[in-house]
C-alpha cells in the first residue's frame, strides 16, 4: 500500500500555537544540546549555567554578546525579508566578511584627518563589498 503525503496550507494556526512554538522550539534545542553534552560526558546543567555566567555573568561578557550578536541579528533580518520576497539569500555570513574586509580596507589605505569622513568612507565600503558579495551570488 503506497501512503501519499498532501501538503496543506495553514492560514491561521492559532494564537497559542504562535506563543508556544518559540518557546518549545528552545526547549527541544536544549534538551537536544543536553543530550549531546551528555553522551560526551559532561553535565548539561554545569555547562548551560557555565554558559549563561560567562554571557551574561559580567559587563564584559554582557558587552561581548552584544558586540558578536548585533551583526547576526542585522544579517537574520536580511535574509528573513529576502526570503519574505520569495528570495533566498544564503551568503549573509560572507557578506558580513566582505564588508569587514573592506572596512578594514578604507581604514588601512584611505588617508583622512576627518573621523565623520573616515567613517563614511568605512560605511560605503562594506555596503559595496557587502553588495558586491550578494550580487556574484545572485548572478550565478
């Protein structure tokens, strides 16, 4: 007996549905982790609280998650409203490079006594290189 698998399209999965599918979807990603961490021996307890102390147990380490995770939050909202366009953009970790390498660049070799002008020539940069990176991709 063949069983046939129909995809249905969902318009409204319900509010409590919305509310808990986050939150679940945490708790299966730790518990997964858990495991994991587990079958190597290590306790999941020790190393999440390990985790959560050296996120957030200091002003540096509160810094540092801040630094790390603004660039990833802006590539996320990138690619999300890419893929709401019906465009799907996989190369946002190496346009962030791209742009970096290229702020880098313009600090480097671009000579000017303005700080205001420097920064711009920095922004231009990255927002070029950072295109340019998405568009090799896209033309391919």
């Amino acid at each position: 007996m063949r069983y046939k698998i129909v995809f249905r399209r969902r318009y409204h999965t319900g509010l409590a549905f919305e509310a808990l599918l986050p939150v679940l979807s945490v708790m299966a990603a730790l518990f997964l982790a858990g495991m994991a961490l587990a079958f190597f021996g290590v306790s999941p307890l020790k190393a999440y609280i390990a985790m959560f102390r050296g996120a957030l147990g200091s002003w540096y380490g509160f810094g540092e998650v801040i630094v790390k995770g603004i660039p990833l939050v802006i590539a996320g909202v990138a690619v999300a409203l890419a893929f709401r366009m019906k465009i799907w953009n996989i190369g946002a970790e190496g346009q962030i490079y791209a742009g970096a390498l290229a702020a880098t660049a313009a600090v480097r070799y671009l000579q000017t006594d303005s700080r205001f002008a420097m920064l711009v020539l920095m922004i231009m940069a990255a927002f070029l290189a950072g295109g340019f990176w998405g568009g090799v991709a896209g033309y391919l």
